[in-house]
C-alpha cells in the first residue's frame, strides 16, 4: 500500500491528536461570520437565528444529536441547499465580510472557495488523477498538463495520500479503501485551493484506524485552512477542534474554546449532552 | 508532507465563468428544448388527428320524397328493383331537372344520396305492400361525397374534372340546401354502424365491440395467469438458477417485437390447433400471451414495494405462507397490481400488428356474433380505413382514432388515478 | 356443447363434494382437534375430484381434433393419393366439415373422390363420436374414482391445508411456466416454419442474397428464382430507418431525461411526465396514420420546393432528384419512430440518470461545478453503461416496430444509405406477405417465418446485452 521511495509513514512527523485539542487558538482572525441564520425546509423550520464566528486556521466542531441541524448549518455556507428543492435561508453569512447569499456571489464561486468533504466517501467514478484534475479542470485553474499533473501531486501530498497512489493514479478512484477514498476526496477539496473546508461526519464511515489518519491529516490542514467540521463525535471534537459549537433543536446552545465546552459547560443541555444523557 | 509544494495560486478568472454560466445556459436551453420538442410532437399529432377526424362527428341528411310508382315496380322480383334509381328520379323531378336519354342526370343524382335509401324503401314495402302507389318520404345521409361538399372539404373553385362531384351536382346540392331538405346533425350513425363499403354508412360500433372481446378475453386469460405468475416468483420460488433464468425470460419476452407474437399465434393457434382466423378469441389470446410479461413485472414490483415486516407480522402469527401471501401481502399490493394490468391491458388495445398476422384485416361488416366469428377492431379498422382510396374514408380513420385515444385515455387515467389514489408509502 | 356441459356438471360435482367434505371434517371436529380448518378439507376433496378430470377434458378439446384428423389421413384412398398437396389438404378439410355436418368447399370432386370423401367423413364422424365418449367416460370416471379415493381419507390428522397449498404452488408454478412455455412456442413455431422456407430457399442466399422479389414465386410456372428471397435490402431498410429514428430519438429522449432529473422542479416534472406518458401511450397505428397523412406529404413538399429551387440551376441534377422524391421516403418513418421513442428513450434513461448517487452530485456541486459540468462530466459518465442500454432497447423496439413502416416506408426493397429514397423493412415485408389472400405453403407466405426468425433472433441477442448492461448498472450504485 505504502508507496517505495518513502518507508517513513506519516505519523511520525505529525503531533498526536490528544495534543492539537489544547493548542490555543492561533492568530484567531474571523473567518466566517454568521448572524442570525434560519433555514427552513418547506414548511419545516430547521435552523433557528443562529451566530457564531468561525475563526481561520483552525478547527471548528458542530456537535449535537442527530437531527440538531449541524449539518444543515453546514450546507448554508457553502450554500448546498440551494440544491435541495424547497429549502430556504435566511440571515447574514459572511466569508471574509462578504455575504454569501448576497445576488452577485456566484455559487460556483463560492463553492470553489468553500471546499466541501461529505459523510461518505464520493470519489467520481473515474481515476484518481481525474478526481483530484476535476476541479482544477472545470475551473481552468492549470494552463497546461504538466501544471495540473503538479496541483495534482501537491493536493495528493497535502492529503497524504500521494505515496499510497502515485505508482497507480490512473486507476478507479472507487478502488482504494474506504480511509483511501476519504483523503482522496479531500484532496480533490484541496485542488481548488479553498478557503474553507467544510466536513461533514467525515469519518463516520470510517474505521477506527482510517479515522485517525484522517484526523491527523485534519490538523496538519487547519495550519493552511478554516476548517469547519460536523460531528457525532464528541470524543472526535475534542481530540481535532480548537472551537466547538454545540447545536439542539435547530438552535445554537452553546459555542466556545473547546476546552471550555468540554470540561465546563455555561449551559445544562450541553452538560448532558457531553455528559451522555442524551443524544 | 512538509514537502508538499505550494499551489500555484490562481483566482477564477471573469471571463471563464462568463463562458462557463453561458454553457451552462445553452445546456439547460437544450433540455428545454427537448421538452419543446417532445411536447410539440404530443400537440401536432392530437391537433392532426382531430383536424382530420372531428368532421366525422356531424353528417349531413337529406329528406325526400318518393312516389312509389306501381308501374315501375316488380312485386315478384321486390329485390330485384332498383328503388336508389327511382328515388334519384323522384329527386331529380323535384328538381325540376329533366333526366336525359341515358339516364345520366339520374345517376348523378343516385350519387348524393346514400344507398341506404334503396334499402329503406325496399323495407317499407316488405313490410306493407300496400304502400305501393303512395308517396312515402324518408330521411337518409347523403352521400359521403356530398356530405363533404356540405362540411367544405370539396370546394367548388377546384376543377370540375379534379373534383368527385360535378358542377351539376353542386347545382343541386346547393338548391336542396337552400330548400331546407337538408339537415346537419350529429353523427349517430358513426357510433351504431359497422364498417361498410360505403363510407357515409360505415361506422366504429363493430371495431368497439371486436375490440371490447378481445379485451375481455386477453384479460381472462393474462391476468390470473400473469398475476399468479408473478406471486410464485417473488414469493415462493427458490431464489437461485430456475428462478433467474424464468426471471431473464420474462423480461426478454417483454422485449420481443409484437409482430413475432403474431406469428407464434398464426402457427400455434391458427395452423397447430386449428383456432378460427380473424376472430375476438384468438386475436385475444395472442393478446394475452403478450401482455403477460408486462403484467408480471408490474405485478413483482408491487409485491416488491410492500415491506418484509408486513410478511413477518403475520408469519410470526402461525399463518402459512400461502395465508401471508392470499391474506396479506396481495391485498397491500393490490392498486399497484391493477395499475400495471390497466396499463398493460391499454397497450394491448392499441396493438395491431400481430392482429394483422392472425387475419383481423378481413372486411367484416356487422358485430361479430361470437368469441370464435369473424370481427374487426378498432386499431385494425383505423389501419384499413387508412388504406380505403375514398377520400372520406380519411376522416372517417382520424374519427375512429380520436375513439379509440378516448378509450386509452380513460383506461390510462384510471390508472394514474389508481395510483395516486392508493399509493402507499412505507 | 356437450363439452360446456361436461364442465359445468363437472364445476356442480366438485362444489357439492366441497360442501360435503367440509361438512365431514366440522362434523369430526367435534372429536379431536382438527389439523386444518373444515374449508381446507373441502377443497382437498374437491381438487381431488375436480383437477384431474378437468385436465382430461381440455386435453382432448386441444389435441382430439388434431389427433382424429392425423388418424383419418393416415391412410389415403387411391382417388386422393394422387393429387397435388393444396387439393388433397382441401380433400381432408371438406372430410372433416361433412363429418361435423359444415359446409364445405367450392371445389367439385370427381365422383370417386366424392366416394372416398364420404367414406372418410364417416370415419371421422366414427372417430368423434367414439372419441368424444370416451374422454367423457374417462372424465367422469376420473372424477368419481378421484372423489371415492380421496373421501376416506378425511380425518383429523390429515393434513389438509398443507396438501391444499401444495396443489395451489403448483399451480403457480405452472403459471410461471406458461411464460417459459411462450418463449418455446416462439422458437419452436418460427424454427420449425422457417425451415419449411429453408428447404426451398438455402439458408444463405436468404442471409446474405441482395434480391429481395417475393412475387415471382406466386406463378406456378416459375420456380423461385435464385436470389428473390435475399433479405439483405430489407435489413439494409430496417438499418437505415432505425438510424433515422435514433438520431431523432437519442438527443431529444436523452436530454428531455437529463432536463426532467436534474433541472425541473416537483411541479414541472408532476406536468411533462404524464404528458410524456401519453405520446408512449399513443398506438403504434396513430404514428403510422399520422407519417402517412401528416409528416410524409410534409417532407415531400419541403424537398420538392427545395429541388424547384434548385431545378435548372447549376445543382440540376439534385433539384430533379429532390422534386421526384415520394412520400414513402425512409425519412419520414425514421422521423415518425424516433418521435414514437423519445418517451420510451427519456423514462428508460430517467430511470437511470435517477439511479446516479446523490452524494457523486453533491460532491461535484461542492467543488464548486455547474449543472451542466455536473451532467456532462460525473453523471453521464456514470450512467453510460446504463444508458447505453437503454439506447439498446429503443433499437430493439425501432428494429421490430411494425405499423409505422407499414403504412409509411415503401415496398420497393432497395440497398442504400439516403433517407431520401424509398426503401422496404423486414416488418413490413412480414405484414405484406402475411397479409391478403395467401397459400400457406408457397415459400412467399413462409418466408415470412424466415424473416421473423431473423428479427426474433436479433432483437433477442439486442434485449439480452441491453437488460445485461442495465442489470450490471443497477447493481454496481445498489
């Protein structure tokens, strides 16, 4: 699997995670900055007035239970529900003090600078060279092949992923294992140099060893990136987030340093919630 | 990783999204238009088919009187006479036109009125030969020529020797009309005729009740048969080679070009076992046979929509299969099931071509008397009247068209209607 | 008659006997405890008396004839051995109408003929009378015999649900067999006429022969002349009006399909599907009536004023060749099918653009692509194979469909590639020679077989890749 020229795995230069969770938050410029946000789908309001600031490079975490409208509050940043047929936004989103809702963002735009990581691994079903050229394809970004086949290798790398595929990158992207396909999804992220990477239950699922290079290979990002990621996890949060927001109910109940949200709650839902009484 | 070099950076440029947001324009103008065109067809061909056929739905009747002449009469030969020449000359004295020598004038006029006039008074008299020597009057259609000088289909400034009525002929059509002997009514015979020579007394009634039989005798046949069929293979055939191979089968059979169905049904019921040609039961059974696939697969894929917990419930109550299957699982799947057979069944309506490898093409005026005598239906009459030189046999094939898209789109909607109306979602 | 009544005595014996028998079984209910509900036991009874009777009753209606007439001609009187086949197939006919007391044909038999005929028919009058008694006695005895065997048996440890559901899986089992009996029927009947029509025309001067003049072989005095039945112009016209048809079919089907999944809304796609459904809906002789009528003289004034245009110009040649082109030009069949496949292109293909994951759109929309990059560069890569299944299909369907080409192709069987000139299709041809007055057994009428054959034989291998390609499909996103 592991690629000749380098015998060295990856973990041994990278921090353990445990360690990232209590490393203060750097140089926390805002990033994304949301005010009073509400999505409804239909009838169904699923996002009550929601604000918080995001800072850049760093690792946001969404947590709370299923059906708490993490996700949604997700998609409206990259504005994926524009996708979804009856879905509605209301409120600001400001990536970098611009709305993102506002009539001149091109989503296409938008999305090319919002980079977007699902719950299950979707590589196209083509090759993994194709997978990780397509955005840099559709958005011109390489004049010329031996520049793509270099965004090509420098994303690869940067998702650590490169010394695992280089001698095959012309086969199915759908060949490589589950943990594979998730970095090779983030590196197709990558190609079109984001701002910001949105993740959404990146490794749920994943298995437990998968899910541990994808979190060391979320820390070495949030060097680079904002990163927002949604999770199930708490345990997840804490060991790759610097912030977390906790979402119940389509409301946001509580935000703040990760550290904090973990060992000392403002708010009783919250408590429990970590605490393990519900969810 | 930390040798990962840096991308080149590079913001998207105004122009490219210009062109990309134009090509994606054009992409969704293509769909567009594809529904255009799709559409467009839809409304040109119903918008032709009536255009043609809604003439058909009125006809033009002409009232005269005849003097029932004893002099020119044969009582002892009553069918022998020919009482359409003596209506043409009762017709044309009202005209006050003088027949010639030849009786040229005479036969011009026997060309208005329809034959059926002959018949009438051949009638009359059987009934009571007494009425010989009065003036009887009698209501007839023209003749379809002349009912289409009346609806404008054959017009007056065309060349006389292009046109099927002469200048003369005109004459006296005009005047009858302007007479008020002639009426515009709607077209009853239309629906209570059989098909005919004559096109002003042919009709759908025949092809309806052809194709009604034939209906009812596919359904009979196909619709157990395929709706058992379907039960033992979703749910008691063993899953495995037999059942995949039944499986392939039945959907390579739905694939089979109907005109192949024919031909089995030409060998195996015409010439093996000596089934009567052109008839309501044969052409239903080849019928049957075709629409048997279909209704499998809608029928598997109803079964297949209701969900195991239903089959569980009442297993886990001690009830055999067989019970869980008759009891519980085909009610479920009931409206999907009637739904598939409905559609299935509308296709076959419409079917010709392998009607037309087992004889239906046969001239067959009058209802068919049995399952086994000889009949018509409707598509087939649409094919033959297609084929009829008569120019009003053109609307006349429209006419049977428009009948025969009504049944469909009542059968049709019935469906649909089935299936919003019981339309369950698990 | 006396049949109709045989099965309804038949129907009568065998509710009673349910009747009885579940009165027996109530009336040992009150002993033990029964294994199956009375009703069960009734129709054990009944099916025991029933089934096997009725089975004798409808073997003899299918196969009685068949076997009496097979019987009588198995030894032919000297007056009939002698004559040709068609006059001695009618000499057993008129046999068998005067045994059955129906009229019977026109022709005058000498009177040594009219002798033999006679004793004939009183042979079969002989062998449908003993015949007939005999399946009634059998049925009967079946029935009676079934019922005395099965009677004794009802007690309460006899299984009878069970013995009931295996009788009912039976019978479906058998109505599933029906299906696979079809496809044998189709075989066996097209195989075994088709090599009546070998015997006279050599298999590959059928195949592979470029005269295709059925009508010389209608004269007695002319033997089939070598090539007349060569079906390589009639595949050539099939050929050349399926490719008419897709090119019409395959762009407007496929981007009505992509435009319905991806780009309309709920409502919109409530209001164009039904729409579509009705243009499926539409039978095959509607399109036809509706290219003869409608798009044939439409085509044929269009290029008739092109050639007037051109006439006398320096393009002469193409401006006299366009003014003579005729309403039975493979165009307008060709444009008329591929109307009637859009519909039948855009479900099929719907279907499977449906059946691309969510999650591959959403991966390509959050990179930041378009709808139409999306369609063009991850959906319809994914669902090629599927579509190209589909695609498969509608050629199958162009391939075998018959009343468009019926009443708007020509007759005139011609090998060549322009839409313009009339040519003649393997359907229509089987329509023209099936149709009409016809001897069953000249090479004409049989070679309708040959080309049924054919066009059952490429249709299917057609339909086996395509589902197979669709199948695969489906299993690789299940």
């Amino acid at each position: 699997m592991a690629a000749e020229g380098n015998p060295l795995p990856h973990d041994t230069q990278l921090r353990p995670p445990a360690v990232a969770a209590h490393t203060p938050v750097a140089n926390a410029g805002v990033k994304i900055h949301c005010q009073g946000v509400s999505a409804f789908y239909g009838d169904k309001q699923a996002l009550h007035d929601i604000s918080i600031d995001i800072p850049d490079r760093a690792v946001t975490a969404f947590i709370g239970p299923s059906g708490c409208g993490k996700s949604t509050f997700l998609r409206c940043i990259n504005r994926m529900n524009d996708t979804i047929p009856g879905a509605r936004v209301t409120g600001r989103i400001e990536i970098d003090g611009e709305d993102v809702n506002a009539r001149s963002v091109d989503p296409v735009v938008l999305r090319s600078r919002v980079g977007m990581v699902f719950q299950k691994p979707n590589p196209f079903p083509k090759s993994i060279f194709e997978n990780v050229a397509y955005g840099p394809r559709i958005h011109g970004l390489a004049n010329g092949k031996a520049e793509l086949e270099a965004i090509v290798e420098a994303s690869l790398k940067k998702a650590g992923l490169w010394d695992e595929v280089s001698d095959r990158l012309h086969q199915s992207g759908s060949s490589l294992s589950g943990g594979q396909q998730q970095r090779l999804v983030i590196a197709r992220a990558i190609a079109v140099q984001p701002r910001v990477i949105l993740m959404d239950e990146p490794c749920s699922a994943l298995d437990p060893i998968a899910t541990a290079r994808i979190e060391e290979l979320i820390d070495e990002l949030r060097r680079q990136y904002c990163i927002v990621i949604v999770t199930h996890s708490m345990a997840q949060a804490a060991r790759v987030s610097q912030r977390t927001a906790f979402f119940h109910l389509g409301q946001l109940v509580e935000q703040g340093s990760t550290e904090d949200i973990f060992t000392n709650p403002r708010e009783k839902r919250t408590q429990d919630y970590i605490t393990g009484r519900f969810g | 990783m930390t040798d990962a070099r840096n991308l080149p950076s590079r913001d998207l440029s105004e122009k490219r999204l210009k062109q990309r947001h134009a090509a994606e324009a054009r992409f969704k103008l293509y769909g567009q238009l594809a529904i255009v065109i799709a559409l467009g067809f839809l409304v040109v061909l119903l918008a032709r088919v009536v255009q043609q056929g809604y003439t058909v739905f009125w006809t033009h009747s002409i009232t005269t009187s005849v003097y029932l002449d004893p002099a020119r009469i044969d009582r002892a030969d009553l069918e022998g006479n020919n009482f359409d020449y003596l209506a043409a000359q009762n017709l044309l004295k009202r005209l006050k036109v003088q027949d010639d020598a030849l009786g040229l004038a005479s036969g011009e006029a026997m060309d208005l009125v329809s034959r059926d006039l002959g018949y009438r008074i051949l009638g009359a008299i059987k009934d009571d030969p007494k009425v010989i020597g009065t003036t009887l009057t009698f209501t007839v259609p023209v003749k379809a020529n002349a009912d289409l000088y009346y609806k404008g289909e054959i017009e007056r400034s065309t060349p006389e020797t292009d046109r099927k009525l002469s200048n003369r002929q005109l004459d006296w059509l005009d005047r009858l009309e302007a007479e008020g002997l002639v009426r515009s009514h709607f077209n009853s015979d239309f629906f209570t005729n059989s098909d005919s020579t004559e096109p002003e007394q042919a009709g759908v009634l025949g092809a309806v009740v052809g194709s009604a039989l034939m209906l009812l005798v596919a359904a009979f046949i196909a619709v157990p048969v395929g709706v058992l069929a379907a039960v033992w293979l979703e749910e008691f055939a063993p899953r495995g080679r037999l059942s995949g191979f039944i499986e392939v089968n039945i959907n390579n059979l739905a694939a089979v070009p109907s005109i192949v169905y024919g031909l089995l049904g030409l060998v195996l019921f015409i010439n093996w076992l000596g089934f009567p040609r052109s008839a309501p039961l044969t052409g239903g059974l080849v019928l049957a046979l075709m629409s048997l696939p279909t209704i499998i697969i809608a029928t598997r894929a109803a079964l297949k929509a209701v969900p195991p917990s239903i089959r569980e419930a009442a297993l886990g109550m001690g009830a055999s299969r067989t019970q869980t299957v008759f009891h519980h699982v085909l009610p479920q799947a009931a409206p999907g099931v009637m739904t598939g057979i409905i559609l299935s069944l509308a296709h076959a309506l419409g079917e010709t071509a392998p009607l037309l490898m087992i004889g239906m093409v046969a001239f067959t005026p009058g209802l068919p008397e049995s399952l086994a005598s000889a009949a018509s239906v409707l598509p087939v009459q649409v094919f033959i009247w297609e084929n009829a030189a008569e120019a009003a046999f053109h609307e006349r094939t429209a006419g049977a068209i428009i009948v025969l898209l009504v049944f469909m789109i009542l059968m049709n909607a019935t469906a649909v209607i089935l299936r919003r109306r019981f339309e369950k979602r698990w | 008659m006396s049949f109709t009544l045989a099965f309804a005595l038949l129907l009568a014996f065998s509710v009673g006997v349910w009747w009885l028998g579940r009165r027996r079984a109530s009336a040992l209910a009150g002993g033990e405890r029964l294994h199956s509900l009375p009703g069960y036991y009734g129709t054990w009874v009944a099916l025991w008396t029933g089934i096997p009777a009725a089975l004798i009753l409808l073997l003899f209606l299918t196969a009685g004839p068949r076997l009496g007439e097979a019987l009588i001609a198995a030894d032919p009187p000297a007056a009939v051995a002698s004559l040709p086949s068609e006059t001695a197939q009618a000499f057993w006919n008129d046999a068998q109408s005067l045994a059955r007391g129906e009229p019977t044909t026109a022709i005058q038999w000498t009177p040594e003929q009219r002798a033999a005929l006679e004793q004939k028919a009183e042979q079969a009058r002989q062998y449908n009378g003993f015949s007939a008694f005999a399946a009634l006695a059998l049925a009967g005895v079946l029935a009676l015999g079934g019922f005395l065997l099965a009677w004794p048996r009802i007690s309460p440890t006899l299984r009878a649900r069970n013995q009931v559901e295996g009788w009912i899986n039976i019978a479906l089992m058998a109505c599933s067999a029906i299906a696979v009996l079809t496809t044998i029927g189709i075989v066996a009947s097209l195989l075994y006429e088709a090599m009546r029509f070998f015997a006279s025309v050599p298999p590959l001067d059928f195949l592979f022969g470029l005269q295709w003049q059925p009508q010389i072989a209608m004269r007695e005095d002319q033997v089939a002349a070598k090539g007349a039945f060569g079906a390589v112009p009639l595949f050539a016209g099939t050929f050349l009006v399926m490719i008419v048809a897709m090119c019409v079919a395959a762009p407007v089907g496929l981007f009505c399909a992509i435009y319905l999944s991806e780009y309309a809304g709920r409502t919109t796609r409530g209001v164009i599907k039904p729409l579509l459904e009705i243009l499926a809906g539409v039978p095959t002789v509607v399109y036809g009536f509706f290219a003869a009528l409608t798009v044939g003289p439409l085509f044929r004034g269009f290029f008739n004023w092109i050639g007037s245009w051109l006439a006398e110009g320096p393009l002469d040649p193409l401006g006299q060749y366009l003014m003579a082109v005729q309403n039975e030009m493979a165009l307008t069949a060709g444009v008329v099918m591929g109307i009637m496949l859009i519909p039948y292109i855009s479900s099929l293909s719907d279907d499977i653009i449906n059946a691309v994951p969510q999650s591959l759109r959403d991966g390509s929309y959050a990179m930041g692509a378009t709808k139409s990059e999306t369609v063009k560069r991850v959906i319809l890569p994914a669902a090629l194979p599927g579509v190209m299944g589909a695609m498969l299909l509608a050629i199958s369907r162009a391939v075998g469909e018959t009343m468009i080409v019926t009443m708007a192709a020509g007759s005139q069987a011609r090998i060549t590639a322009n839409p313009l000139d009339s040519v003649t299709t393997v359907t229509r041809q089987m329509v023209e020679l099936l149709t009409g007055d016809q001897e069953f057994d000249s090479p004409r009428t049989l070679a309708a077989f040959g080309l049924g054959l054919t066009l059952f034989g490429v249709t299917l291998v057609l339909n086996i890749i395509a589902l197979r390609i669709v199948q695969k499909y489906r299993q690789a996103y299940d």
